[in-house]
C-alpha cells in the first residue's frame, strides 16, 4: 500500500513558490532522507505532509485520504512532526513536553493515564533524555532540546515521522545514535523522512534520497542512484568526487578539487 502519495503538489507563500510541482510516491517503511540546496522547499515539503499547510495546488494523501480531510487528532496519531526548533512561553520541564505528544490519546480535560506514562518513560530513554526529564526545555542546549522533541514525536507514537533537520545541533555522538534510532523505527514498521543536509550520513543511513533544487524534485531513489558528482554539482554547485565507502559500501563524497573563492548567491 502506498503509505504517502504526493501529486502535483505546489505551495506559494506570496509571491514566492517554494514547490513547482513536486510528484512521488513512497510505500513501506522506509527511512527517507529530503536533501538539497538552502531555500529548495525541504521544510516546506515537509509542513504540507505534515497537514501543517495547505497546498496551493495539488494534493498530498495519506493511506489514500487527503491529509488536510483527516481530523487533526486522527492526523496527530499516524503523524509525528518535529520541527527544526519550537519555543515554549512557559516553564514546561522535558517531560511536560514528551507528555504533549500523548496529547491525541486524550480526551478534553482527561488526565495521563498509566499507559501514557510508560510510553514517555520509553520515549525518554531511547532518545537519552531521561536524564533531562524535570529540566525546563527553554534552558536546555540545542542539542537537548533537539532530542527532547524527538522523544515527544516518539510519544505520540506515529506510522509517519517528519523531522526537520533532526542532528543539525547534535554532536557526532549523538547525530549517530539518532540515525541509528530512526532505522530502528523504520525496522519496526514505521515510514521516517528527514530533513538532512550530511550527505555521508544520509547516504549511509536513508533507503531512499529525495534531492531538491528550486522547489523541485531533482533526483530521487537510492543513495547510489542519486547521490553522484553530477547531482551534486547540479544541486549544491560544488565539484565532488564520489567514491565508495568501503566499510558500508554507500556513496561517499568527498570535496577535493578547490572550491570558488567566496560565497555565491543562492
Ligand atoms: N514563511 C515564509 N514566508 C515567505 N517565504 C518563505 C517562508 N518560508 C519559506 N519561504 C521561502 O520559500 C522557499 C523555500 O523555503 P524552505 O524553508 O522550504 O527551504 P529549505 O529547503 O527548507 O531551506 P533551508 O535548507 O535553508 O532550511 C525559500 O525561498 C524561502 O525563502
């Protein structure tokens, strides 16, 4: 069963389109890596997956319903999104915000049952937050907070997980542990797309890359499929060589020729 189907998907915000037309189709779970250039449409694909915005043309379906005919509870339960960042006005402790992704199991005004504790609790410690559970999540660093937000999509327990550039504050370590966690879930059933800008790392971690440029498909299928010298140079504009890693067997660039000598518009 195709799981996300993205037809003829446009989005404007104003005067500027973000998406000119995006098409694919994904089925099973799958860790999905969206890659490409600054301002090429990843997040805005991203949020209209999400439900978050509404395409101006086009369509995205879920499971084969319209994403934006779903009721957002029955949405927040097959889909988790985490954003590149969130703020909180109040002092919610880490666990304050795992909880909220249980938020779709609740009924107005009913309290946290056992069963929402337990998956917190589980959520918590595969991300390595439970340290971090009474801390408020404003005062934690990036890199915290980043996997905070993860364990709060975990709560929530989707089929779908979108992250917006999930190991962009992370260190090595941990940009590691979280792609490793993100296989483990897709192992288990669940369809992962993230937005990611390592292309080593996606190439190593992801079953299939969506490459964007001006928003647009540019290539899309497996790492070896699209990660070559010319997608490279045709999206990022940068002379690769890519080689094979020889411990993974995965496409790997590496920038060996000398760049442009300053910074170019785009
Ligand atoms: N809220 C907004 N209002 C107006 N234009 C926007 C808004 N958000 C994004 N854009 C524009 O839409 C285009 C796509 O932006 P988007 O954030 O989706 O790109 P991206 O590929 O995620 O970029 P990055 O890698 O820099 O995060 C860009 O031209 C951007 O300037």
């Amino acid at each position: 069963m195709t799981i996300v189907n993205v037809e003829d998907l446009h989005y404007s915000y104003g005067d500027i389109q973000a998406l000119k037309g995006v098409n694919f189709k994904i089925d099973g779970s799958k860790m999905v890596g969206i890659l490409g250039s600054n301002g090429s449409g990843k997040t805005t694909l991203l949020k209209n997956i999400s439900g978050y915005l509404k395409p101006s043309r086009g369509n995205v379906f879920i499971m084969d319903k319209s994403v934006h005919k779903m009721r957002s509870k029955d949405r927040a339960r097959i889909i988790g999104y985490v954003p590149q960042d969130m703020y909180f006005d109040f002092e919610f402790t880490s666990y304050d915000v795992v909880m909220m992704g249980r938020t779709p199991y609740l009924s107005r005004f009913q309290r946290e049952r056992k069963e929402d504790a337990i998956s917190v609790r589980d959520a918590m410690i595969l991300t390595n937050t439970w340290d971090l559970k009474d801390r408020y999540v404003n005062e934690l660093s990036g890199g915290q907070r980043q996997r905070v937000y993860i364990a709060r999509a975990l709560a929530q327990e989707p089929e779908i997980l979108l992250l917006d550039e999930p190991i962009s504050h992370l260190d090595v370590k941990y940009q590691i542990e979280v792609l490793s966690i993100l296989k483990q879930l897709t192992a288990k059933g669940m369809l992962v797309f993230a937005v990611l800008h390592d292309i080593n790392l996606s190439s190593q971690f992801c079953d299939l890359i969506l490459l964007m440029k001006d928003g647009e498909i540019a290539s899309i299928g497996t790492p070896n499929e699209v990660i070559t010298a010319e997608n490279i140079k045709m999206v990022f504009s940068v002379d690769a060589d890519v080689i094979k890693n020889p411990i993974t067997d995965t496409p790997l660039i590496v920038i060996s020729k000398r760049q442009g000598d300053g910074l170019t518009s785009g």
